[in-house]
C-alpha cells in the first residue's frame, strides 16, 4: 500500500550532504533523474578530459540529456571543502569552489541530473563510453540472478570489452540463459552486450554494501598478466567463465590436446600440476577441482567451466 506519493529523491555526497532533489510535482516526467539543484547549492555537468584533469567549472556539457559529464557541486552551506589533514585528497577532488564527484551524468534543458556512472568505472569499448550501473540492472532484472557487476576487461582489438559477474539466486542458471536475456533487452545496444561472462558465488563489497569493483578489475588485471605470460586463467572465483561464441563438443576434444595446468582452491588445500597431458573436455569429461590455467597455443582457446555444486564439473571448449 502507497502511504504517501510525496516523496522526495535527490542526490548527493559524503562531502557535501544532499545537492539535488526530484520533487513530487516532478514525476512521472522526470523519472529516473536525481533532479535539480537544490536551493542552496549549484550542481553542474562539465566535460570530461582524456588525461583525467579537471575540466574548468564553466567548461560544460550540452543541456541535452546525451552528452556525458562529470557531475560537479558547490555548496557552501554544507560543505567545509576539504578533507581534515588531506591536502592532497583536497587538491584531488576541490577545484574552484567546487567538489569534483567522479560520478558521470547527464543534465536536460531544465537541468534535470541523471547520473549515469563513475567516472573510474567507466568501460571504453572500441571509441564507445559505456557505464556498468545500465548493463548492472538488466541483469539484475533477470530472475535467476540475485546480483551482479561489470567491469571493462582488457582486450586487444576493441580496447576493454564487457565482462559481467553473476552471483546466481538459482543454481540453474547458465551463461547461455544471460547471453539471450542481454542480447534481447531493449536497454542494451549491441556495444553493451556482455562479451565476458562469469557465474560467481559471491561479489565483494565496501562496509558499506556497495560493490568493489576496482577489486574486479584487479582481478581481472592480474588475470592479463598471467595470460601474457603463458597462461590464461579461464574461471573467476572457481565457476563459470565463456567468450560469447561457444564452440562444439569436437572442438573441446581437440582443445584436451592442450597443455592444462589446473589448480585445487577447496578450502586452504592447494594442488598444482603443470604435466603436459590431455585433460578430459566435451562430453564425459570432467575434472575435480575449482580453477585452471592453460598454455599459451598458435590457436587460442578459451574454456566453458559449468558448474555443478554437487557432480564434477564439465568442460567445454570455445573459441576466444
């Protein structure tokens, strides 16, 4: 039951409390904005720089609702702008009397604020600035998943591509069923589909249940350097892990000519084996422990971990 449709939304900072608000006379209009400027603060939109550096606060963005900024706030009734014994936090984030959020917005004709991302989680994915909270909540819409997150994984010819995490409310859930579910929502182009997927049992969070995703991309970097040097790491947090182009059963048995290295991670006990030998792929095949690493080949392959809680795992090849 509705108790009252008078609520207020709005927007804000730990820097510098609450900036923006979307009043009640403003829906259903505005919908999905944050709203505008308070009464005693100025929340601008200004551009965003390649190299990271303030843009000036008068250097903004197009009141249009398309072009990104970054979200900007002056209020001197609440904000002391600076950080106790921090100058150099204060020199990082205050710039002419204004805080420098690193949220990424857009702003309409009357100034309406839609904040769109980080500006340190934004995904550069051949020329194209995608934000991870849009792909985030269509997958979160999907019924089999209880969370998710995105980051942008390294990749050679566009850049960073799409990877999502997944922490699965139903243990049926597959890659393939995320693949359709993205692939046919209206909320996504076709440049923010998932090239990377990843069913995980859990994701990390702040104190303050937001998630980690700087400890995504970490991840995911430290993933890069092994592959660079030799080994490619297949399954994130011992589950699932695919390339959005699966290959045959055929393929995954000419792939187990491979060299495998696989590592147990049950618990505190580890086993590493680095035996050039075939390991079981496509059907039947199976193997007992959580993640693997397999040799750099002149025909790359990627690996399709599924996961079972209770039988042996199988694994499938496809092409990266």
């Amino acid at each position: 039951k509705l108790l009252t449709p008078n609520i207020f939304n709005g927007y804000g900072t730990t820097e510098s409390f609450w900036n923006t608000f979307l009043r009640p006379f403003d829906l259903p209009d505005n919908a999905g904005s944050a709203g505008r400027s308070c009464t005693d603060d100025e929340v601008r939109i200004v551009k965003l720089r390649e190299d990271g550096s303030h843009s000036e606060p008068d250097d903004m963005v197009p009141h249009d609702n398309v072009a990104e900024g970054e979200i900007i706030i002056s209020s001197p009734a609440k904000s002391a702008f600076c950080y106790y014994n921090n100058p150099e936090m204060t020199e990082q984030k205050f710039y002419k009397g204004f805080l420098y959020t690193g949220d990424v917005g857009t702003w309409d004709e009357n100034e309406f604020v839609t904040v769109r991302g980080r500006k340190d989680d934004m995904i550069v994915s051949a020329g194209e600035n995608i934000y991870p909270p849009q792909i985030e909540a269509v997958l979160n819409d999907h019924p089999k998943v209880a969370e998710s997150a995105v980051i942008g994984a390294p990749d050679k010819l566009r850049g960073e591509v799409v990877a999502a995490y997944v922490v699965p409310s139903d243990p049926s859930l597959t890659v393939e069923e995320l693949k359709e579910y993205c692939t046919n929502s209206p909320m996504l182009s076709s440049y923010k589909w998932p090239r990377i997927y990843n069913i995980v049992d859990s994701l990390p969070h702040t104190a303050t249940g937001k998630i980690m995703h700087r400890a995504l991309r970490k991840q995911k970097l430290t993933q890069t350097a092994q592959k660079e040097n030799g080994f490619v790491p297949f399954s994130f947090l011992h589950l699932q892990h695919v390339y959005s182009n699966p290959c045959s059963d055929s393929a995954a048995a000419s792939a187990s000519k491979m060299a495998i290295s696989v590592f147990s991670t049950r618990r505190n006990r580890s086993l590493v084996t680095n035996r050039r030998q075939p390991v079981g792929f496509g059907s039947g095949g199976s193997i007992s422990s959580g993640v693997g690493l397999w040799s750099s080949s002149p025909t790359p392959q990627s690996l399709h971990y599924e996961h079972s809680r209770r039988i042996p795992r199988r694994i499938s090849g496809t092409k990266a």
